[in-house]
C-alpha cells in the first residue's frame, strides 16, 4: 500500500511535515507515500532545517514503493518560482493545483490507496483565479460528483459532520434544509460502514438553536427541518436521533452513546472538535470515489521553515487513510 502526499502551499508548513513524516513512517510510525512536489524545493528546505531526508524523483507509484525504505519518493511537480517561507506567490498556484490533480488521477487509476492533502492557501488560489470554495469541492468536480462531498473531521475521540461549511451564520439559516440534512446524514451512515468498519453506526444529530430550540421558544428549526431529517433517516434503517442541545452533546458520556455527530454548522462541531485534539485532528472527505484526508490546520505562513511545525495532524491523516484502505473492499486495479 503507498498513499499519495499533495505539495500544498510551498510557502506553508507542508513541505517541513512531509519531510518529518516520511522520517517517522520510515521508522515505522506510518504508511508510505509519495510526495507530488518540487524535488528542488524539498532539497533546500531539508538542507535549511538540517533534516538527513534523501530524496529521489520517481516516474510512477510502483517505484515510489521500492524507494520509500531508503529515501523519500518524489512525483516532480516544479515550481514556477522559488518557494520562500511564508511568502505565498500567485505564481505557484497552477504547481499546487497540479499537484492535486495528479494525486487525484493515481488514486483514480488505483495507482495509490488514497491521498493525503497538505494545506493550501485559499486565498492564495483565488488570486491565480482558482474558481472552488476549497479542497473538498475541488476534489467534488474532480471526481466528477453530480452533489457535493462531505466533509468530516476526526480524532480519536470524536467524529463531526457539518451540514453547512464555509459559509456565514446568516447563510446558514438560508441554506440549512431537511433535505440537506437527509443528504449528508446518508453519506455519513455508509461512509462510517464501508469505509470504517462500523456495521451499524449511530449518529447523533445537532440542533441548531440553543437547546434545541427549548420547545420552540428559541427556534422551530428542529421542529421544522431538523426532525422531519432524523425521522427520515430512521425510517431508512440507520439509527439517526436528536435533536440534541449542542451545548451537551459533546460530553464524555454523550459521545459514548454515538459514533459521530450531525452538526448543522462549521464551528458547531469543529469547536468542540479541535479542542479535545488540535493535533491529532484529520480531515476526511466522505462520498468522493476515493479516499482523501487531510492535516486539521492551515499553512501556518507565521512557523514556516521554521523547523517547529508539529506534524502530528498530517501524520495522524496519513495513519487514517491507509486504515481506510484497508477497511475498505479493494477495486478492480487497486494498488495493493
């Protein structure tokens, strides 16, 4: 099994992480990977921090296999300019993007047993004309998904799924919708049994007033749009039930009751989420045709080349990937 590892921002933290964790997975601590990045940039980078990482650039995933004991493998992705720490460019933008793309087609042909993501800048993107929200709509076209994917993120002691993501709490109230919530409720559910292992997976679902709406004196959207979801779902066989105050429902003894929460916005379930375990977070985007994790955090432009980016997110994305991997039935062509 080998897993392919996306550039990101180079001006960001990836390259560091990337260079640390293929010193831990060689020791042991992780799967292989290639990385999809600039050969010279991780050189330099290496050199700057004093890490002994030898590098080698690979044609394919099959050799990245049989180099990975001994050195880093590396797809080449040049840059169109030097990568400085902390300084994002406009100009290496398309590198990024590409970066992406190729992971997406390995996993696709199944070359990789899936892609881990370093963190891009958004804004960054946008500035070179990057037309998608983030990661998890652009790997959506991608794959070519007539809806969305999901995105969930995870540790140890918790699973969260927001309904609505990236958009502002005014945008929330328009875009949340019982259908949605079915919608996302249904990847979820198969997602946690075909790609986790869970045979018949329980799913605590969020109000979305505080709560829960007190009985409709504070809201009626769980009357209105949050139950009719859950009863749906139920009905459907998968053991759906809320809705549930949210300022509860994260406890110790609530979250044994469940294996992941239905939120109905980002900082819902993400709060909650990246206090227990900022480290240990992970990423996961559910429903594509392949799988895909990703480091909890951003590119951290402040720390970058810096040598003290902790890359216990990225390794902790990489481990679930390939448990995903392994969790899930192999496909026709699968790399094994």
């Amino acid at each position: 099994m080998i897993l392919a590892l996306t550039m990101g921002d180079p001006a960001g933290i990836g390259g560091e992480l990337t260079l640390a964790a293929w010193m831990r997975c060689r020791a042991g601590e992780g799967p292989a990977f290639v990385a999809l990045d600039d050969p010279a940039r991780l050189a330099a980078l290496a050199a700057r921090l004093g890490l002994a990482v030898p590098l080698r650039a690979v044609a394919d995933a099959a050799e990245a296999r049989a180099v990975f004991p001994d050195a880093l493998p590396v797809l080449p992705v040049p840059l169109a300019a030097p990568a400085v720490p902390g300084q994002p460019d406009a100009a290496n933008a398309p590198a990024v993007v590409a970066s992406i793309e190729h992971a997406v087609r390995l996993a696709q042909e199944g070359q990789v047993a899936g892609l881990v993501t370093n963190p891009i800048s958004k804004a960054t993107l946008y500035g070179a004309g990057f037309g998608f929200p983030g990661h998890t709509e652009f790997l959506g076209a991608l794959a070519g998904l007539a809806e969305p994917p999901v995105m969930m993120l995870a540790c140890p002691e918790l699973r969260v799924v927001p309904v609505t993501i990236h958009v502002s709490l005014r945008r929330v109230l328009e875009m949340l919708s019982t259908g949605e919530i079915i919608r996302t409720g249904r990847v979820l559910a198969a997602s946690l049994r075909a790609q986790f292992g869970i045979a018949a997976p329980r799913i605590a679902v969020a109000g979305l007033n505080p709560h829960a709406g007190e009985g409709g004196a504070m809201g009626d959207e769980e009357a209105r749009i949050v139950a009719p979801a859950i009863a749906t779902l139920r009905a459907e066989g998968i053991e759906a039930f809320g809705p549930l105050p949210p300022d509860t429902m994260f406890t110790p003894r609530a979250r044994a009751g469940y294996d992941a929460a239905l939120c109905m916005y980002h900082d819902q379930g993400l709060i909650p989420l990246k206090t227990l375990d900022m480290d240990g977070g992970v990423n996961v985007t559910l429903g594509l045709p392949f799988i895909r994790t990703s480091p909890d955090h951003g590119t951290a432009f402040d720390i970058a080349g810096r040598g003290i980016a902790e890359p216990g997110s990225l390794m902790a994305a990489l481990r679930m990937a390939a448990g995903m991997a392994a969790t899930t039935l192999p496909q026709p062509g699968a790399a094994p």
